[in-house]
C-alpha cells in the first residue's frame, strides 16, 4: 500500500517466471517456477537501497519458451495503469525469449519517460553460485536511479544482465549456459556495472516529448526464413507464400546475401506482388546489411526486399508486430515506416561496429 509521505524511489518488481524463480521438482527433477514470495527473501540486500519494492505476479508463472502475445500485452497495461504510481519497472522474465518480449514491449509503450529493465538468471535465485541477486540488485538500481536533476537516468526498455545494461531492442541471447547470457552486438551497453554503475549518457535515448501511450494492437502474422544452403522451393514457398504472413523477415548471409537461383528469387518476387513486406536482416550477430555489395543481395533489393539495416531479428520482429498491428490492410505504410528509427533500433548513420565480447564463461 503506497504511504504519501514515503519519499523513496518506488519500484514495481513484475515476476512473469523464468529460471530465476525456479525450483527443482523433486518428483521428475525438472525446473518448475515456484511463489515470488520465496525470490524476494533470497536478496535480504535489496532492502538495504531505500528503494521502495511492490510487486505484481502473474499467474500462471512460466517457462519463456511458452511467451505468447498475450503476456506482453497483460505487461504493457500493467505498466500503463500503474505508470502514475512508480519511477521505474523492473520485470523478472526467462532468458529464453527476454529479448523477444523486451523488444516488443519497447515498441508497445510510446513516449516512456520511466526505465522498464526486464531481467532474470542462468542459474534459479536458491542456488548458491546464481547470478540472480546480482542482476535484480543491478536492476531494481538502473530502475530507481536518477540524474542529476532528479528526472530517470535510463528511461527506456532494457535488458540488465551480468552487470551490462543493454537497450532492449539490440539485445540477443547469446549463450545457452554462461553468465554473460546477453550481447547488443551493434550497439554499445547503456551502462555497466562495477564498484558504481557507469552510465553511457551520450547513448542514452532522452524522454520523448510525446505523451505516454500504450499500443495494443499487435498482428502476429509473421515469420522468419532463415537462410540455408540445401534448401527446398516447398520450404521457401511454404512460408513466403503461406496465407498467414503478412510479413516475412529473411535471415540472409553476410551482408543480406540469399540464393540466387531463379526458383527462389520467383517465390520472392511472386510474394513482394502478393503485397507482402519482406524484410532483410543478417543471420550473422554482429554488423548490417547492404544489398548493394554482393549481386545476391542487390537481386533482392531490386525484387523489393526491404533493407533491415542492422536490426536484431527479436527486432524486427517486434516492430513488425507491432507496426502490421497499427496499420491493418495496410502494408505499404509499414513498407515505408519499416527502416526509421523508432526506439534506436536501428542505425541509420555509421553503424557501431564490434561491441561484442564473445568470451562467455561457463
Ligand atoms: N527456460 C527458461 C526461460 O526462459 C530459461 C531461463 O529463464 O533462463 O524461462
């Protein structure tokens, strides 16, 4: 129950599930997520900030492997309806699908002026080596800090994770096992923490001078192609020309290089004229795409392939969602809005190259 006279930083800490809270079960051994109560005493530390922690938990608590859109839409009006109450946001969410659901939440709520750190753990917060202490200490600290005038240091959607704060919609998961689960290949952390917590102001994104506004129209009718040698026209047909896209994003080679041969550029071009936005993103984590610098790539830009530039494909996902969700029937307004940069998606200047340190530990 909020108290008026509580001059405190206060925190809305949202528990959706994740490893982070997760028991073993004991009858069949597996990872199952257990009641919230149980993670908030694991961290007697957070007390110590003079930060004051609510807590919303959702139920069913889940696996991230089992997101659907749903979840984000229950959590971009969960922020909304509470937005008046707290200076920040921090959700607890599986690192499965973090960098999904953080990149569209970031594209579901307009003109944030308050920081959504979502995080979670490799290891459940029970254990005695877990990196869940410190990645909601860092957090819960990025959601309450302030800058030197009192307004949020970070007031955006971002992933705080092994003592990096990346922006949510550059982030990917990178390791399957190591602490260092998370990377923003092409663009640099917003903060990092050590002995302080050093923020990247330059990088920072400042508030919005729109209102606050959250979108709730999300059409899921996309899906990925990834490139791969091998592959047959039926696949490819299968999904570039299937009545449930509305968008394809293709997972190219290199520089946004796919197969050249005449039957797959066909069924590209046959779904570019069935209205479709087909939009390129490289399969490779770290730079962009060009389609002017290989003649595979340049074939479909001039089928009209649309250039992701250097977008994660959580990404573009997200903004496709998102963006197909604002403007039904109408994909040509997505076709032009696809390559602007909404929330620092993307870059449209010098792209930053080689923020990536693949040294995982284990
Ligand atoms: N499978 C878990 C999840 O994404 C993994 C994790 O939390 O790290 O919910």
């Amino acid at each position: 129950m909020e108290n008026k006279s509580d001059r405190r930083p206060a925190i809305l800490l949202i528990y959706t599930g994740g490893t982070i809270g997760m028991k073993e079960d004991p009858v069949d051994g597996t990872l199952k997520p257990f009641d919230f109560k149980a993670v908030m005493s694991e961290v007697p530390e957070l007390a110590k900030f003079g930060i004051r922690i609510d807590s919303y938990t959702f139920s069913p608590l889940i696996d991230s492997s089992d997101v659907e859109t749903s979840l984000w839409l229950d959590l971009a009006i969960l922020i909304r309806d509470r937005y008046d109450e707290f200076d920040g946001f921090v959700i607890l969410h599986g690192t499965d699908t973090m960098a999904y659901s953080a990149s569209v939440v970031s594209f579901m709520l307009k003109g944030l002026g308050k920081p959504v750190i979502f995080t979670g753990s490799q290891l459940p917060i029970g254990r005695p080596r877990t990196d869940g202490k410190e990645n909601l200490i860092s957090a819960v600290e990025i959601a309450a800090a302030k800058d030197e005038n009192g307004a949020p240091m970070v007031p955006e959607v971002c992933i705080c994770f092994n003592s990096q704060l990346f922006r949510a919609c550059r982030a990917t998961k990178i390791s399957a096992t190591g602490f260092d689960a998370f990377a923003s290949p092409n663009f640099p952390p917003l903060a990092v923490a050590g002995i302080n917590i050093k923020y990247n102001r330059d990088l920072i994104r400042p508030v919005p001078k729109i209102p606050f506004k959250v979108h709730t129209v999300l059409d899921p009718r996309v899906s990925v192609l990834k490139m791969h040698p091998g592959m047959t026209a039926q696949a490819a047909s299968d999904i570039l020309l299937g009545s449930g896209t509305r968008a394809v994003i293709l997972e190219t080679y290199g520089s946004g290089n796919a197969i050249s041969k005449s039957w797959f550029l066909d069924i590209v071009r046959e779904a570019v004229a069935m209205g479709k936005v087909i939009l390129n993103i490289t399969q490779c984590l770290a730079g962009n795409v060009d389609m002017d610098v290989y003649a595979t790539g340049r074939a479909l830009k001039d089928i009209g392939v649309l250039s992701g530039r250097d977008m994660t494909t959580e990404a573009a996902l997200a903004k496709l969602f998102t963006m197909l969700g604002e403007h039904p029937d109408d994909n040509e307004t997505v076709k032009a809005r696809i390559g602007t940069d909404l929330r620092g998606e993307i870059t449209l200047g010098t792209p930053y190259l080689r923020h990536i340190n693949f040294q995982t530990t284990v």
